[in-house]
C-alpha cells in the first residue's frame, strides 16, 4: 500500500478527552473516529487490526470444532422475556419497535437467539455435541462509555455457545475452549491471567472464569496469591479468613457496652482520624433495602462490603444501600450513628466482625457511638457469612502459606458453564440414548474483539507510539525513504517494495513528499513492526533496518536484507 493513497489522518497533538493511552494512540494513529459516545468507526488501519484480530479467534475456534453462523443484532424482546432476562437487564439492553409496535432488543449478547435456534432444530443425543459461534456486532447501552474501545456501547464480540448432554459433555467443552483462549491470547500477543470470576447477570450455576489483560488502567481489581495460582476477581476472591468458622467465644473479662458521645462523627474515617482509633476495632453498620424490607450488614471498619456476596447470600439479583429516609426509620438515628444493638432488622454479619472482641459501633442515637461491644453477647448472630472484598495481605485460601495481592485487568474475554439455566427457561431438550427427554447442557463463551485492540495497544506501546505484534499489525514492513525528490532512493525503495509484496509481505511504502522528522514520528506512531529506511547508503544498494521495539538498527544490503526478512521467518512471528 502507498501511504499517499492510504486513508490515514494521523494526528500529533493529545486528544484532550481521551484519558486511556490505547485511545490518544488510536486516535492519533487515524484507527478509530468516534460518532458518539462509545460509537466508534474503524479507519482502515483500526479495520485491518481489528480483521486480523478476528481471524485469529477465528482460526483457533475453527481448530477447536465450533461453527461458525452470524445470528441477527435484533432480537424480538418475547425471547427475553422467555429466558427471564427482560426485566433484570435493565437499561443496558438496547430496545426499539418496528412500525407495528413490536419490540425488539439489540443484541447485547445472544443466549437468547441460539437456544432458539439450536432448540427448534435438534431434538436427539446424536446430533450433540455442538458448539456455536459468531464475530458479531454487541450493543450495550453502558452507564459509562469510555476509554476509547475499552467500553463501548456499539463493539464487536465473539460469543460462543456450547450444547451438551450431561454435565461430563459441558465440562469438555468448556476445557476445549478454555485451551483455545490460551492460544488466541498466545497469538495476539496479550498478556492475561485467568481468574476466577462471578456469573453475573448471564446466571447460570457451573463456575466461570475471565481472562484478564493486565494493564493499569484495568476495571477490574485482581487478587492473587503470592504463592500458588490462586487469581480471582475481587468481586469473587476469598481469603483464608473467609473461610474460617465464626469464632464466637465471650471474653468474661470484657467491660460491659458503653455509650459515648461523638459529636458530628459520622464517619469510620471520622473516627479514626478524630479519636485515634484502629479502624480494625471499628464495626461499620450499612443499612440495604432488600427487596421489600430492609437488612442490616456488618464489616470490620477497614473493609468494605462485596455487594455480590451479599446478593448471594440474600439470593437476590439487585440491591442498594438505602436512603437517609430508610436510615433514620430503622436506627432511629441520621446516617452515620447506625450500629447493631437493638436494631429490629435482620443482621447481616461478615466471618471478620464475628470474631471481634471489644468492638465500637454506632448507637443508633445522633451523635453517639459505643464502645466495648461484643458480638454474640450484646447483638446476636445470626447470619454470619463472607460478605466484605478482600483485602491485600489476606491469607489465600487455596494454600498455606500465601497471601494475597491485587493488581488489575481488563476482562478481553469469559467462559461459563451455564448449565441448564436457559434450556430450562426456554425448553431447549432432546431424547436421550434411552428415549428420555433431557434438558441441553449449556456453555457460553465471549471474547471482546474491539476490546483486545485497546488492550493490546494498553500493554505495548512507548511514549512514541503503538508497538504492534507481528501477528496483529496492520503491516510488517514500512518502507520509509528518507527523500521522494531522490531517484535513486526512490527506485530503490519501489524496487524493494515490489519485491516484498510479490513474496505475500505485507508493505506500506511511504511516498509521501514529507519531511524525514514527520515520517518518522507517523512511523513510529502507527507502530509497523519493521522499517526499512531508505536514505543516503542507497547510493550503494545499502538500507537501514530497524525493529519498532528496538533501539539499534542496521545496515544491511538488498540481498541480505530479503534473507532477513522474507527468509526464515516465513511462518508467524509473535
Ligand atoms: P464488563 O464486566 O467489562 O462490563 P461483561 O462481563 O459484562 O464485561 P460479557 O457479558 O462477559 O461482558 O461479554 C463478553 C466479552 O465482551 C467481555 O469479556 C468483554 O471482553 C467484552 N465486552 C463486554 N462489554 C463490553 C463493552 N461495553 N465494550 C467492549 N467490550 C465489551
Ligand atoms: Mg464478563
């Protein structure tokens, strides 16, 4: 390709509202243009990462055994409706109507779609196993919409879906295509962790585990042990001491509850600050509504509350914190004086505040707290669950010795046993060997495929551009002469590009008439993986070579340099 013909508006300065590095250098390399918030165009050089990115997935999903179908982005809204998914959805999910009223859904996923399809054509243990797959266009209409393509509202996904009989059927193809991650991942040139995850509001029961991309500017928080391979999600992890028995022994010796008086202290930061005390003797009191009533949830000061173990406990889909209103109704006091004694709610108590001993909670009185409190003595216990977030340094509870530590990710991807969440709801059966009528066994499996651009680009670049795998770039070689005023460079780099792209490289040739500083600079911001500078050796049949990831370069002749290049590294490099 020539770069004087190519559709490539780089850009030097920053973007002032692209805060994620992957988006300034998106924008800035002319990849992407943005329509709306999270709406994005894929410029040409965006598209060919982007086709090179798919077809990878692609390639290793074929390998594995799935098909390949495309399934439509609307959705009539019964089928969601059927699965039960309408309503807990919510306003992520894109809806419009036809001139007749009818609804639909655009596609933010579509367990919906296939299980219809899957339930309407097969209907015997033979035609099983199956595995599904499409790279198609996902809608979700995102609370927050940012950071380039990392969250958009308009993105391209690749969602599988697996159809087994038994349970032993779903836990092969679920390690099928755990192995077949691994490898994209390998491939693209992404640097991810497997973790343990949550299901989220896909459901199913089976487990479910999500690659993670490490890079700082990640959504999710990781916590891994120092020890063994225990990695989850924070909205999942456990610690050693999530696990433990509540320990509920009294301290006779203890002093008796104690009210005292705090006058404007209404916060456990308030408290520490204000009247030296440990955060680790403090027992924050957080009032939720539940469903129609209200519970009452207790963690240790320095801890915070996982609102999806909660959920959990409470075996509900959605809950919130309730309003100042709520507060004052039930502890009888303003939000920031709530504390367990006397409260006529249910109480909802984390392994940690179990095993306190001399506790301070709020008084469920303006302006005092008290002190000296022992749970199980002076406020029963119940419900005494794992409910707080991890926190670094706690004991890992998959080994001895270890503890844990955080990092974050970007979630490129995550695989789920779903089990028989939606060929129940949606009546997806066949006949068993024995003519029985059997719910399918169902897996899913996503990958972000816009979003990979991002994270590949959040993990490699430098302070002057993109540096691209091998596998994913948008070209191998650029072909850069220093002067288009001089023939002999000229002839020597059309020479070289004719010859490269006969042997199926992949070439972009800069002929544009432009001073050798911005060549180099929209060189190294598009981040081309090799660069062939054609300048004043060329006199001698002589050009530079030099990696995108490497300081040094060389000089090296024609012949020499085909041998480099074309030579022995034919094959994919990574
Ligand atoms: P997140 O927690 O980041 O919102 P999710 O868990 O809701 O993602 P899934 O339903 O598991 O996402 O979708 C499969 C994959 O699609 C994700 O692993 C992610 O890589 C990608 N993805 C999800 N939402 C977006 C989005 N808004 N923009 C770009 N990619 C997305
Ligand atoms: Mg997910």
């Amino acid at each position: 390709m020539r770069q004087s013909q190519l559709f490539l508006p780089t850009m030097r300065e920053v973007p002032s509202d692209a805060e994620a590095i992957s988006h300034q250098l998106m924008l800035r390399a002319g990849m992407i243009r943005p329509l709306a918030a999270g709406i994005y165009s894929y410029m040409p050089l965006g598209r060919r990462v982007l086709r090179k990115i798919e077809n990878i997935i692609r390639e290793e999903m074929d390998a594995a055994g799935a098909q390949e179908m495309l399934m439509p982005s609307m959705q009539p809204t019964e089928l969601w409706q059927e699965s039960g998914r309408y309503s807990i959805y919510g306003p992520e999910l894109m809806r419009l109507h036809d001139r007749h009223g009818r609804e639909f859904a655009l596609g933010p996923t579509a367990e919906e779609v296939v299980t219809s399809i899957v339930r309407n054509e097969i209907n015997t243990y033979r035609k099983l196993p199956l595995i599904l797959y499409q790279i198609q266009t996902k809608y979700r209409d995102e609370r927050r919409p940012r950071f380039g393509l990392l969250r958009g509202r308009e993105f391209l996904m690749k969602d599988a879906y697996s159809f087994d009989v038994d349970m032993e059927g779903l836990d092969q193809s679920y390690r099928m295509m755990s192995s077949a991650y691994h490898r994209i991942f390998d491939r693209l040139g992404i640097q991810v962790r497997a973790v343990e995850a949550d299901a989220g509001a896909i459901g199913g029961e089976g487990g479910t585990q999500e690659f993670m991309a490490l890079a700082d500017i990640g959504e999710d928080t990781i916590a891994s042990c120092d020890h063994c391979d225990y990695a989850a999600n924070l909205k999942r992890a456990v610690a050693r001491e999530g696990q433990m028995a509540p320990v509920n022994q009294h301290d006779p010796a203890s002093r008796e509850p104690e009210r005292f008086y705090t006058p404007g202290i209404h916060t456990i930061d308030q408290l520490v600050q204000q009247l030296q005390l440990d955060a680790k003797k403090l027992i924050k009191t957080l009032i939720y509504r539940a469903g129609d009533s209200a519970i009452a949830v207790l963690v240790r000061g320095d801890h915070e509350v996982n609102d999806i173990k909660l959920m959990h406990a409470l075996g509900l889909e959605q809950m919130e914190l309730a309003d100042s209103a709520t507060v004052e109704r039930i502890t009888g006091a303003p939000v920031g004086f709530a504390g367990p004694l006397g409260l006529s709610v249910p109480i909802y108590v984390d392994l940690a505040v179990a095993g306190m001993r001399d506790a301070v909670v709020g008084g469920n009185e303006q302006d005092y707290h008290i002190r000296h409190v022992q749970p199980g003595r002076d406020f029963a216990l119940h419900h005494v669950l794992d409910l707080r977030n991890v926190v670094a340094g706690d004991g890992c509870s998959r080994c001895d010795g270890g503890h844990l530590r955080f990092s974050r990710g970007i979630e490129v991807g995550q695989i789920f046993k779903l089990g028989t969440r939606y060929s129940e709801k949606m009546r997806a059966t066949f006949l068993d060997a024995n003519g029985r009528e059997q719910k399918m066994m169902m897996g899913c499996y996503g990958i972000g495929v816009s979003r990979i651009l991002s994270s590949v680009i959040e993990q490699r670049h430098d302070d002057q551009g993109i540096l691209w795998p091998d596998s994913i770039a948008p070209y191998r070689i650029h072909i850069v002469p220093i002067s288009t005023q001089d023939s002999v460079q000229m002839s020597l780099a059309e020479s070289i590009y004719q010859r490269l792209s006969a042997a199926g490289m992949e070439v972009l040739i800069d002929d544009r008439d432009e001073r050798p500083g911005t060549k180099f600079k929209d060189s190294d911001l598009i981040g081309i993986p090799y660069r062939i500078v054609i300048g004043k050796h060329a006199a001698e049949g002589k050009v530079e070579l030099k990696h995108r990831g490497r300081k040094e370069s060389e000089i090296l002749g024609v012949e020499e340099l085909f041998a480099r290049i074309v030579g022995p590294s034919k094959g994919e490099e990574r």
